[in-house]
C-alpha cells in the first residue's frame, strides 16, 4: 500500500502536463521514465503534503485500481487514469495546498 505525500508536475512527450499525487518511489519512478524518454519531464511541486481525507481517497483509489512496481527502473511509464470523481479529489488536493 503506496501513501502519497508529494505533488507532482508530469510533462507528456506531446508537452502537455498534468498534476500528480504521488511519493518518492512515485517520483524516482518518474524521474527514471525521463531519462528513458518515456515522459518529458517531472517537476515536484510540493513536498511533505498534509495526509488529508481527500489525499487518504485518492490513495484508496491507486492502490486499488493500479500495481506500482517496487522498483526505481521501470520499462514503460503508466498515467493513472482517473475518475470524474478522482479529478475531483485531486482538484481539493491541489486547492489545499495553495496549487489550485
């Protein structure tokens, strides 16, 4: 079970970027995934994120609904697809954080 505490900024090949809740495995990952060419860039936006209700949610959710390799070293980069709820979730994240 993956406990998120790290907001992220995800860059597509195509340029276009997303926001991510994730940790530093989640991170390390990314940053791997870069390197790799399999992503364009990640940027950590912020650190060390209050372990709220919302962020206990969209936890629920990941864990449930995607495997995490447990490894830096990944072969291929997966965005997690989300729910209209999930987008939601990440939203109020983000707004708590001042990243809204």
């Amino acid at each position: 079970m993956q406990t998120f505490n790290i907001i992220e900024e995800i860059t597509r090949i195509d340029g276009t970027k997303y926001r991510e809740i994730g940790n530093l495995l989640h991170n390390g990952q990314a940053e791997y995934a870069a390197e790799q060419g399999f992503i364009k860039e990640v940027r950590i936006m912020k650190i060390n994120i209050p372990h709220s209700r919302n962020v206990e949610k969209y936890e629920q959710y990941i864990n449930t609904n995607f495997e995490i390799p447990q490894m830096v070293a990944i072969d291929h980069w997966t965005e997690w697809q989300k729910t209209p709820e999930m987008d939601q979730v990440i939203e109020a994240i983000l707004a708590e954080n001042q990243l809204a």
